[in-house]
C-alpha cells in the first residue's frame, strides 16, 4: 500500500504522549508539532490508529499544503489535490476551517472556496453538475496557519475521548484522553495497586483498566471511515480482529476509587458497567480523609477539584491537604494529581519531583507527580 500522511491531533502537552503511543503501534516516521503528530502509514494505519489511540481526539489525512494569502491561491490549491481518489460519486463532503496569523482571515469564506474547488474537483472525475452527498461522510477541513493552507480529511468523525462507556457525567469531568494520559506518564502498571479518591465519574479508574488489560479504546465505537470504499471492510475487520486478540482480560487488577458526592459514584458505577468492567474495580462513597490505601508500590492518580472546577476554595485546600495525608502514610505509593494550585507542594506537604503542564480543557493545570520508590524487579511482570 502506499504511504499517507496522517495526522494525530491532541491537547496542547500531549504531543509527546501521542508519539510515544504512534511509535508503540509501530508508525515512527513522524513529526511533532503544537497539537499534533504527522506520521506516515498505509490505510490500515488509519483503521489502527482510530482503535487504538488513547491520548489523541483524531486522525486526519493530510491531503495537502501550500501557501495561499488569495482566495485564488486557494481555491486552485486545494482543486488541485486528489479528493477525487477518496470521496465516492455520493459523499458527503462538508467543509471546515479555521485561520490564525494569517490574510485570510474570514473563515466561512475559506470553506466555501474550499467546498467550491471540492466540487469542480468531483465534476472532473465524476462528469456531472451535482452531487447528492447522500453516502458516506468525509469531513475536509483548511486550516490557515501564517498563509499556509494545511487541507485534511476527518477519519475520526466524534472526537477519540468519545470511548462510549460514559453516558452519564458528573460536572466538570475530565476527558478520556486527558485521564488516559495522566495515567500513562505516571509509573503505574497493572500489577500495581491504583486508587483514586476524586474519581467523579470513574474517569481515570476506567481507563487505567483499559489500559491494563490493553483494551483499545476506540473498540466499542464506530468511525465515519468505517465505510470508506478506498479503506474497504476488511482493513477495519483486520484491525478490530487484531485488537481483540490483543486483550489480557487475564491480569489481575486493583484498582479503586472513591468520591465524597454519592451521585458521582452512581455515575462511576454506571460507566464501568457500560465499560464492562464490573468487579474488576472498587468504588466507595468516602471522603478523602477516610480512605485506606492497602498494598505497596501503588499509585494515586486524581484529579482534585478547584476553584476554576467545582467547590470552595477553603474546601479545595483541605482536601489537598488530607491527599497529602493520606500519601504520607504510605511511603512506597507515588501520587500524580493534576491541578492549577500553584500551592500544591504547600498542601501536599511536600515538593513534586516533577511537574509537567497540561490543559485541563482550558485551565492551564500541572501533573504534579510525588514519586515513591518503584517496586522491587521481583514484583514486576515477567515479559
């Protein structure tokens, strides 16, 4: 198969965990930039990337880029690019655009130079005035960048934090992606206890599940490349097929989580149900002054919440001091909280050895990580 260009889209901080997942699934020719990862790979590529990628929110094929600072430059610029090779006779074809630093600025006009050069395309291929785009869904977008045009392609359609397990939230929750990847720059693996005592809507206890039994997160979802006639049935078959084989629902887990809100926990339970996770993760309605932590070498991972989220400040800060608490009892837990506090080592007690910023939607958050010994050798897993 030939080789594409696609590209993995994330949070601002997350680039370097989106990478590290590419080179993971094997794709290693790539390039990071803010907000995303362009990599190289063939159609399945896009089929593994959508199952498996758990800290980005889509995957898009790169169909083109060049300057444009006219509506001309533009429109012959994009006219000029194969959407005829990807999108059938009926597709529908959307246009979508954004425009930063750059002349042109008027973002409807852009995608609707964009949507008219589409269509003069397809009229060369397809020979005919009009199309019904009553087919498969293929969503282009321009992004305008300092006048360079970058064009794109959706395979994902609904963002990639959209795993399907949450049909329930509690305010303010936190996103699969973001929760994924809290997850994955801690030290935690699956035989190491984890526990959150913010867990809300079960957010992070879910995914670290996932990703201890190495469940793809996109495995329960459907894309809109799905039915794709350039990717085909079987490359998704293949794809599916192979993340299947690759579940250890084997592995022992211990992973719990508690929240003082009894109707966050209803919502938690109901996403790990939905998840089909049931008894493999504890959930307690419990302050966070009440919990036990049993086990060594485990991690708390949370995500606390603050004034810019929810509650009061003077409760925040007595929550975080009780965190603190509550890992300075246990020496050989490590503890990573994501949180705005720039008091955070003051209420927990201690400085982070590390700190590493990521957005929580908006607000501007730090992972704050409290690191305990790592386990034994003995206690790892054999490989």
């Amino acid at each position: 198969m030939p080789k594409l260009q696609l590209i993995a889209t994330c949070p601002m901080g997350l680039e370097a965990v989106v990478a590290r997942e590419l080179k993971l699934l094997g794709y290693e020719d790539q390039m990071t930039e803010n907000g995303r990862v362009t990599f190289t790979g063939d159609e399945l590529a896009i089929c593994r990337t959508n199952l498996w990628l758990r800290t980005a929110d889509r995957v898009l094929i790169k169909m083109g880029e060049f300057k444009a600072t006219t509506f001309d430059e533009l429109f012959e610029g994009t006219k000029a690019l194969p959407w005829d090779q990807w999108i059938p006779e009926d597709g529908e074809f959307p246009a979508q655009g954004r425009s930063h630093k750059s002349q042109l600025s008027s973002v409807p006009a852009c995608q609707g130079i964009v949507k008219k050069a589409m269509v003069e395309k397809m009229k060369e291929r397809y020979h005919r005035e009009w199309f019904p785009e009553d087919g498969g869904r293929y969503v282009a977008e321009v992004s305008l960048l300092n006048d360079i045009a970058t064009l794109t392609l959706d395979t994902t359609g609904p963002s990639l934090h959209k795993r399907g397990y949450r049909k329930l939230v509690t305010e303010a929750p936190l996103k699969e992606t973001l929760a994924s990847a809290m997850i994955l720059l801690s030290r935690w693996t699956p035989d190491r206890p984890l526990y959150d005592p913010f867990c809300g809507s079960g957010t992070i206890p879910v995914e670290a599940a996932m990703i201890g039994w190495n469940l793809a997160p996109g495995l329960r979802r459907s894309f809109p490349s799905e039915t794709w006639p350039v990717i085909g049935a079987q490359l998704w078959e293949d794809a599916r097929n192979e993340a299947i084989d690759s579940v250890r629902d084997d592995i022992p887990l211990q992973i719990s989580g508690s929240d003082i809100d009894p109707d966050a926990i209803a919502v938690a339970e109901a996403s790990v149900k939905a998840a089909g996770l049931t008894g493999e993760i504890q959930l307690a309605t419990l302050p966070v002054a009440k919990v036990r932590l049993t086990g060594d070498y485990g991690c708390v991972i949370t995500n606390p919440p603050y004034g810019e989220r929810i509650g009061d400040p003077e409760e925040v800060q007595r929550a975080l001091r009780q965190l603190g608490a509550l890992t300075a009892g246990n020496p050989s837990w490590s503890s990573f909280v994501l949180s705005p506090s720039k008091q955070m080592d003051h209420y927990f007690g201690r400085p982070a050895g590390k700190k590493r910023k990521l957005f929580n939607g908006r607000i501007e958050c730090a992972l704050h990580q409290y690191l305990g010994p790592l386990p034994p050798r003995s206690r790892k897993e054999e490989p």
